[in-house]
C-alpha cells in the first residue's frame, strides 16, 4: 500500500516537470488555517521536526510542496530542497532558515507569489505524502488589503484548492466553527464536502464534552469527516524544555494520555495525530488511485502529440545537452588533430627562423646601420654613423668592428631567446585555438569557448617555465662561441641576401605608395625642400617661416620618403657587399655582419626547435584533448544543459526530447501502478 502511494508520488513528481497544456495532475493534500489556528504544529506533529517559519508579519509568501519519503534505512529525518541543490540537510533550524529566505524572497508588498517551494523530507517516521502549505491565504484574505492583492491571493491558491486536490482544513477548537475561515474557503472550492478532511486543533483548550460536539457536529458535514489532535503538550518545566524529535515524542505522549483520560467522552470519534497520518496516507492513496486511469488517458495523449512533434521538426533524431556537448567538443579535438599534421616540425622552424630574422634586422639596423628614424629625426642629422664605408675598408686587425660583431652577435644570443620561443609557440596555438573554435557551434558560447581556451592554456602553462628553461640552456654554449662551417656561411650568405632583397621590395613598395598618395612631383619638392632645410644654416625663425608652406601633416609624410629613400640605398649598398667576393669568406664575418648574425640565427633556431617540438608541441597534441575531456567532466548537468540552450534550435530540440522523455516515463510508471492495482484488487476480494 505504501509502495502505491510513494509511486503515485513520484509520478506526480515527473508531471510536475512537464509543463502540459491540459494540467496533467495527481492529487495532493492542501493545508489551510488561519493564522494561530495551529496549522503549522499539525504539519509539524506529522513530519517530527519543527521546520516551518514562525512570526506573525506573512512569513508563508510561497507555496511549500512538500513531499514526504518513509525512509525506513534512515536513522533520522533529512530534508532536501531539489532546486536548490541542496540534499541531506539533517539540521532543521536551517531548514527553518532557508524557508524563511525562500519566502523572504517575495517583497512585502507583493504579498504571494505562484513560485512554489519544493521540500522533500525523508525519514524512517513519515508516512509517504505529498503535501502543500499554502500561503497565509485566510489570513491574508481577512486584512485589509488592497483588491488587486485580494485577486492575486485568490488565483494563486484557488489554483491548488482545485479537484483533485485534498484540503486538508485546520480550526481550533477554542474558536466557532462558524467562524473558521478554513471550513469556509473549503466550502467555496469544495461546496459537497467530498474533498475536505477537517482537523480540529487545541482540543485540551476545551472542555471534552464540547470538544465530542465539534468532531460530530453536523452542521459543517463532511464526508471524510474531522480529526480532533493536540499537537502542542503545555510546558511542563521551562529549565528542561524537550528539543527536536524529543519533543515530539513528549508532545505525543501528552496526546495520547490525554485521549486515554477522556476515552468515554471521545469514543466513536477520530483523534490522534497517529490516526491523521493514517488516513492522510489511506485518502491520499485512494484519490490518487482514481485520478490514474484519467490521468492516464491525458498522457497518453500529451505523449503521442509530443512524439508527433519530435518526429515532424527533428526526424526522432536523439539529441541531448550532453551529446550536443560531446559533438561539439569532438569537431574541436578533430579540427586539433587536423591542425597538428598541417603545424609540426618545419612550420614551428620556420614560425621561430622568420622571428628571429626580424630580430637580426633590428639588430642591424640599430648597430650598423644606425641611420636615424624619422620620428627621431630633427632633420639635421643625415650621415650613416658609423660610415658603412670604412666597413669595407676595415682591416682584420680593426678591434672596432670585431668587438661590435661581438656585442651584435651576444645581443641575439642573450636575448632571452627560451622565453621568446616559448612564449611566440604558445601565442601561436591559442589563437589557432580561437580559430578553431570560431569554425564550430562553440563559436556564440561563451562558457564552452572558456572551457576549451582554458583547456589549452592549462597545458600550456603547465609546459611553459621548463620549455623556456630548457631551450636556454640548449642554446648557452652559443653565448660564448660560435663555430661555422664554410656550408654554413655559404648558406647564411644566400639568405642574408633574400631577406635583404624582401626588405628593399618593402622598402621600394611603401615609397612608391606613398609617391601614389601625396603626388610624384609634390613628393620630390617635399624631398628636395627637407633636404635644402637640412643643409642650410638658416635659423629656427626662417625654417618655420618656410614651413608654412607645407602642411604638417605633409612634412611628416616628406621625411618618411626621406627615410625610406636612404634605406633604399642603404639596402642596395648592402647587398652588393654581401655578394661581393669579400663576403664570400666566413674569415671576413666582422666585415659581412649581417651573414654571421643569420648563420647564428639560424644554429639558435635548429636547436631551439629540437625542444619546443617534444616538449610543447607534441605535449599540446597529446594532452589537450584529454584535459579538454576533464574540464567537460568538471562541469554540471545545469552547466551543459543551460549551454545546449543557448542555441534556440538546440533549445527546443533538447525540450521537446525531455519533454517526450518525462511523458514517456510517467507513462510507464502509471501503466506498472494500474497493473499492481489490477493485481491487488482480487486478492482484496478474497480476504
Ligand atoms: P499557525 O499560526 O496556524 O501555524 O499556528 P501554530 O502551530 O504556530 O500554533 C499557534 C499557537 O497555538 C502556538 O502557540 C502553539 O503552541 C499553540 N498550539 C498549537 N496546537 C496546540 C494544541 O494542540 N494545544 C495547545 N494547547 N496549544 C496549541
């Protein structure tokens, strides 16, 4: 019988899920009582534990349903709140708490609120029962309050007042039963009587003979009749007050002593806070037990509507959060693994060597051929220092320009080349990452997006402080000595050549369109007027003068031609030297910097690549996939589910898939009840 009723719930549970069209209900017991009319002890008498907010000022502004689990494996009661994630609460004063903030929730003034709570409390002394604490509806429907507010109160607890719900209706026996506001808002709902139990509180506050009228009276019939309890026993000492399921053990023990003292007077009626629970579960059980074969037939039709959908806009094709999860994070770890046979070995030598040719430029740039910027440029400056022509001139025994080779040469090497390569790889992959993400169904996610860059960037920093270690320490003998070979050299010396020769086509490419832009002829009157300002030896007062006749804009335009016009010559003196036969020898290096300062970039590259290649490229490829899978695991069904809705497609796919799914389920569940039921009804005939 327990096990029927504990079913019903849980299907009642699963519908409650389903947001049908046609409000697809099971039966639950709905407590109503005016304020001190003893509801909350009646609720509290059944549960075993004082859980229930106290106060006067509105503390009830949600519904509570509360669900109660006989629990026979447990020592004590423990409570769970399912929306809040909140399980095995065994400490009922927080409880309490929460309740009370639950509630609080709802601002003053707007009295109520349809949001109900859910409370689940399992123990081994509860019967199996669903029940609802309503808001202070009497009470509230007694104050003066505004129509509006009257109107709110009413739809939401009309609602739960509705067949087939039980109401379970609480008055005190100190107070008319004329004027029990319970009776009277269960007569509107339930005007024949046929769902209401009527629970008759504080009968040891009157005398037992009157107490008989109120449990027998016939002028409020009901058919399931009145229930007289004492759910509160008066103090007996205030030093040794009972606490928790002390209490209400002391509490029914006074019950039960006061029934027995007054047995004649109570004879044929029903008390007891036992005999409540009792025909609370036999109630409950039987109303449910006719609400299933309606409710049924309503599923049964909510179901096949659902599943024509499904079938119509998604072809019955399966889909939940967590597999468009696992689909979406498989065409990233994919999209990886294509991108590791496109970006190995040669591609990360070639990403450092282009690196590291820029670095060598600058070096050059700023050592030898220091020609001054033109942002730096006062406009005085103008010859090559020191003169690349004494470079050509220079002897082997020329200290200066061995030492300044050395200083160019210890520049690259000491230039913290481990943290540099690590650091340029690194940057590389994330934002290939981001690529990669922007391709797939991740790309408007941005939970899932930080999940997969945090994934690479994990494995990374793991990998990073000992990959830029050990690439420095790789390269340190190149600090102190660097031999090459005479096929180095000449290998150096070709590519010293092609980079120059790219760097004069830039350099050639940005001054013609700059000529494009300001005019070939206004261009070379620029030029020749910078170059007049230069050499002259006017004073400040005429160049401004002078300047005049050129916006600022166009001076400024005037000497970047200027600079690109010597680098151009610079780049063209450069490359006739280094493909003059004096560079063809590695013994002339100091004289050709710009082929030792490649040769080094090029030995700094080869060993540097050996390591960021095992270490943190092949370490990425191997291990980013699998803490991808780790941070997917990490997260909570309420995680994934709210990313697969970020989607609206994805949304009412994975709805209407749950949706069909708990109709499904509720479907099953009532089909087993309706066949124990079958099966219990003629065994119940032979007894
Ligand atoms: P609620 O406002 O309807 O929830 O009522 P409570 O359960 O808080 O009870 C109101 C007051 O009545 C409290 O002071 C209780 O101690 C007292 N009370 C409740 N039930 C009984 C009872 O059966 N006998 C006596 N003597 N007092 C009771």
């Amino acid at each position: 019988m327990l096990n029927l009723t504990r079913q019903m719930i849980e299907i009642r549970n699963i519908l409650a899920k389903v947001d049908t069209s046609n409000n697809i209900r099971l039966p639950s017991i709905v407590v109503i009582g005016s304020q001190s009319s003893g509801k909350s002890s009646v609720l509290e008498a059944i549960v075993g534990q004082e859980f229930l907010p106290k106060g006067s000022n509105m503390v009830t502004r949600r519904p509570i349903e509360l669900t109660l689990v006989n629990s026979p494996e447990l020592a004590a009661e423990v409570a769970d709140f399912p929306a809040l994630q909140m399980n095995n609460i065994t400490d009922f004063t927080s409880v309490q708490k929460l309740l009370y903030d639950l509630n609080m929730q709802v601002p003053a003034h707007e009295c109520i609120s349809a949001d109900p709570i859910q409370l689940i409390i399992k123990s081994p002394r509860v019967p199996d029962l669903s029940l609802v604490d309503l808001p202070g509806y009497i009470q509230v429907e007694a104050a003066d309050q505004p129509m509006e507010l009257k109107k709110k109160i009413k739809i939401v607890c009309d609602k739960y007042l509705e067949s087939p719900n039980i109401i379970l209706a609480i008055s005190a026996a100190d107070v008319d039963l004329a004027n029990s506001a319970a009776i009277r808002a269960a007569k509107m709902a339930d005007s024949r009587g046929e769902r209401t139990i009527g629970v008759i509180t504080k009968i040891d506050l009157v005398d037992p003979t009157r107490a008989r009228e109120i449990l027998t009276n016939k002028k409020y019939p009901l058919k399931m009749g009145y229930v007289g309890v004492v759910t509160k026993a008066p103090q007996q000492s205030i030093f040794r007050k009972p606490t928790g399921f002390q209490a209400f053990v002391s509490q029914q023990n006074f019950e039960r002593q006061y029934f027995k003292e007054n047995k004649e007077e109570f004879q044929g009626t029903s008390v007891g806070t036992r005999l409540l629970k009792k025909r609370l579960m036999k109630v409950l059980e039987k109303s449910m037990a006719s609400s299933l074969r309606p409710t049924y037939m309503l599923v049964q039709q909510e179901l096949e509507e659902t599943s024509y959908k499904f079938k119509v806009e998604f072809n019955d094709r399966s889909l939940t959060p967590e597999t468009y999860l696992a689909g979406s994070i498989d065409t990233v770890k994919v999209a990886v693994k294509e991108f590791s046979e496109r970006f190995g070995r040669p591609e990360l030598r070639s990403l450092l060597r282009s690196e590291l040719d820029q670095r060598c430029l600058e070096l050059l740039a700023e050592r030898y051929w220091n020609k001054p910027s033109p942002a730096n440029s006062t406009g005085s400056e103008h010859l090559i220092e020191p003169n690349l022509q004494e470079l050509q001139h220079a002897t082997l025994n020329d200290l200066y320009w061995v030492r300044k080779l050395d200083l160019a040469t210890s520049s690259l090497t000491k230039s913290g080349v481990g943290r540099m390569s690590t650091l340029l790889i690194t940057h590389a992959l994330l934002s290939e990452i981001d690529n990669i993400v922007d391709n797939t169904t991740l790309r408007g996610h941005p939970m899932a997006r930080n999940v997969v860059k945090e994934s690479a960037q994990s494995v990374l920093n793991g990998k990073f402080f000992s990959t830029a270690d050990q690439v420095e320490n790789c390269i340190k003998p190149y600090k102190y000595e660097i031999e090459l070979e005479d096929r180095e050299w000449a290998l150096s010396r070709e590519h010293s050549i092609m980079l120059l020769k790219e760097e004069l086509r830039q350099c050639t490419e940005t001054y013609n369109e700059l000529k494009k832009q300001v005019g070939g002829r206004k261009l070379s009157q620029l030029v020749s007027y910078l170059e007049e300002q230069n050499n002259s030896k006017q004073d400040q007062q005429q160049q401004q003068h002078e300047n005049l006749n050129f916006s600022y804009a166009l001076i400024k335009r005037g000497k970047e031609a200027m600079f690109l016009k010597d680098r151009t010559e610079l780049l063209k003196f450069r490359i006739q030297a280094l493909k003059s036969s004096q560079c063809k020898f590695k013994e002339n290096k100091y004289k050709c910097p710009e082929i030792f300062l490649d040769a080094v970039a090029e030995k700094l590259t080869q060993t540097a690549v050996l390591f960021l290649n095992v270490e943190l490229l092949s370490d990425f490829y191997y291990n980013f996939p699998r803490e991808l899978d780790i941070k997917i695991s990490n997260l909570t069904k309420e995680q994934i589910e709210l990313f697969a809705k970020e989607d609206p497609k994805v949304k009412r796919h994975v709805e209407i898939q749950q949706r069909k799914e708990l109709l499904e389920l509720a479907m099953n569940k009532i089909e087993d009840v309706l066949a124990l039921q079958k099966y219990k009804a003629p065994l119940a005939s032979n007894n």
